[in-house]
C-alpha cells in the first residue's frame, strides 16, 4: 500500500467465519490485512467486468460480489 493512502476507523460487525476464512484464503497476516485486501478485490473486480465489457465482452465473467 503506498504511503499516500488514507485510512478510517470503522467500528462494525463482521462474520466471524467468514472473516477467519477471508484471513486463511488471502493469506492475510492479520484479520484487518484480510478486510483491506477483500476491499481491494472488490474494487479491482469492478475495473476488470468494465474492461471485459469495453471489449466486447467476448466470453463470459461471473461477478464475485453481485447484488
């Protein structure tokens, strides 16, 4: 993460499961790199179905974080 990036601090509920298996699958050092890097997919996947999308969207791509 670069030098410049602004953090907030968030109080809120998560799933315990989830947030041990996010930490094991991201191989995250700590349950709050987990959360982080699960954001960072979430924002990065965006950028990745509009690229497909601007292509042509040849093929198909399945959203990991659809509503």
């Amino acid at each position: 993460m670069s030098v410049a990036t602004a953090y907030v601090r968030k109080t809120i509920w998560l799933n315990r499961a989830n947030l041990r298996k996010a930490v094991r699958v991201l191989h995250a050092k700590t349950e709050k790199d987990a959360v982080n890097r699960a954001l960072e997919l979430a924002v990065e996947e965006e950028a990745i179905v509009a690229a497909h999308k601007e292509v042509g969207g040849a093929g198909e791509v399945e959203e990991a974080f659809a509503e």
